[in-house]
C-alpha cells in the first residue's frame, strides 16, 4: 500500500489531524482513550515520543482509524464524517468514568 499524498509523515502528525477532524481537544481524546491528561498532546509535538501499542490501539479504536493508518499512515484516508461517528460511539462508552478533572 502506499501513503496517501498531503497526510502527517509522522504518527503525532495523523493523530492530531483526526482529532481536529473530530472536533476534539486533546484533553477529551485523552479522556475517551482512558488516558491520563496530556498524553495526546505529548504524542503530537513529540513525534519520537515513546508511545506503546495499546496505547495507540486506544486512540485508533475512539477514532474509528486502522491501527496501520495511524501509525504507519498506510491504506485510504479516514473520512470526516467516520472519524466523528466513532467518537460519538466512543462517547457513549466512557460517560461517568470518574477520571474527569
């Protein structure tokens, strides 16, 4: 496969594109991921940051992306209107999770 012309080269650059797709800060992100508060915005402006592959899973799942697209950025694209209809799932799952402020 190969890399869809004018996407991010680097996982926190594909990252932060689908949350802005989604209409997201990265604290709700973090929130829907189940993360602790400011691991997206590390993965976004630290593109060799450390991440593991559940955490990425986590992320690609509440955005309704393959994980191969968000890391690798191989395959089609992600669509808007299928990135923001899987946060509206991912936000039916984790309402009252208690790890809000």
């Amino acid at each position: 496969m190969t890399r869809p012309q004018g996407k991010p080269e680097h996982i926190g650059g594909r990252l932060r594109k689908l949350r802005e797709m989604a209409g997201l800060s990265a604290r709700e992100l973090d929130r829907l991921a189940e993360r602790t508060e400011g691991h997206c915005n590390l993965i976004e402006v630290r593109p060799k940051a450390n991440v593991g592959a559940a955490t990425l899973a986590d992320y690609a799942r509440v955005l309704g992306v393959s994980l191969d697209w968000l890391v690798l950025g191989v395959g089609d694209p992600p669509r808007v209107e299928d990135v923001r209809a899987a946060v509206e799932r991912a936000r039916g799952g984790v309402q009252g999770t208690g790890t809000e402020g």
